[in-house]
C-alpha cells in the first residue's frame, strides 16, 4: 500500500480507522481483491519455507493453522503445500497434511479447554484434591 499498489484494503483502513490487520487483508481478499489474495499468497510461501524445515526436521504427520490464520485459509495453504513439496529433502517423507481448524479465531481457546478436559479425565483425583484446597 505504501508503494501505491491499489487495494480495497485501502477504503477500509479508512472507513474503520484501524491500522492495516490480518483481518482486513482478509476481508479485501474475501470480497476479490487480488492484490490482497496475492499478498495472502506470498504470505503461504513464506510460511512453507519455514515449515519445511520442521518437515525435514521432524516428518509431521500434520500442520493445522488457527486462529486469524484460519480466515485466510483459502487463499494461502496451497501456496504452502507447493512450497514444502518443492524444498522437502527426501521423497520418503511423508507430504504433511495442511488443514484450517474448524474451530477458526478460537481456535487456541479450545486447545486449552481441550487440555484441561484432558488432564481432569487422565487424573480425576488431583483434580479432586485441588478443588478441596480451592474450597477450604
């Protein structure tokens, strides 16, 4: 935008009086803004190239992207699936799955519920301890 490139993001940034977000790139590429989709796309590739060192790494099995990462979903994971496939070191790892949590921007809060529902079903009794203390 600084350098005059042309963008709904440009409006909106004036109708809201916010500063440039993630959120709006979003939004402009959501109502057909190529420049935001091409940004957003360019954003895939960056995140690929760092991913593929985690796949030549470690081999996951998956990355899932939450968050308001999972608004632009769309419009970036295939960037980053081309990318990791390009530069992975061997043709015996396994291609990682790339999804978008369906849980979207809450996406971290249901991680941790998930992880407290976790360890009060793994260890009822500690947590039975704890809200006694909690209580008197």
């Amino acid at each position: 935008l600084q350098i005059g490139r042309q963008s709904l993001a440009t409006t909106m940034l004036q109708e809201t009086q916010k500063p440039l977000s993630f959120h709006i790139i979003a939004e402009a590429a959501s109502l057909g803004d190529q420049e935001a989709q091409e940004v957003l796309k360019e954003t895939g590739r960056a995140i690929g190239l760092g991913l593929v060192n985690l796949v030549n790494l470690f081999n996951p099995e998956m990355f899932v992207f939450g968050g308001q990462m999972s608004v632009a979903g769309k419009y970036f994971v295939e960037e980053t699936k081309a990318v990791i496939k390009h530069h992975s070191l061997s043709e015996h790892q396994l291609e990682p799955q790339i999804a978008v949590s369906r849980f979207g921007v809450d996406a971290s809060v249901m991680g941790g519920v998930a992880l407290i529902a976790r360890h009060i079903l793994l260890h009822p009794r500690t947590v039975q301890a704890a809200a006694k203390t909690l209580i008197h």
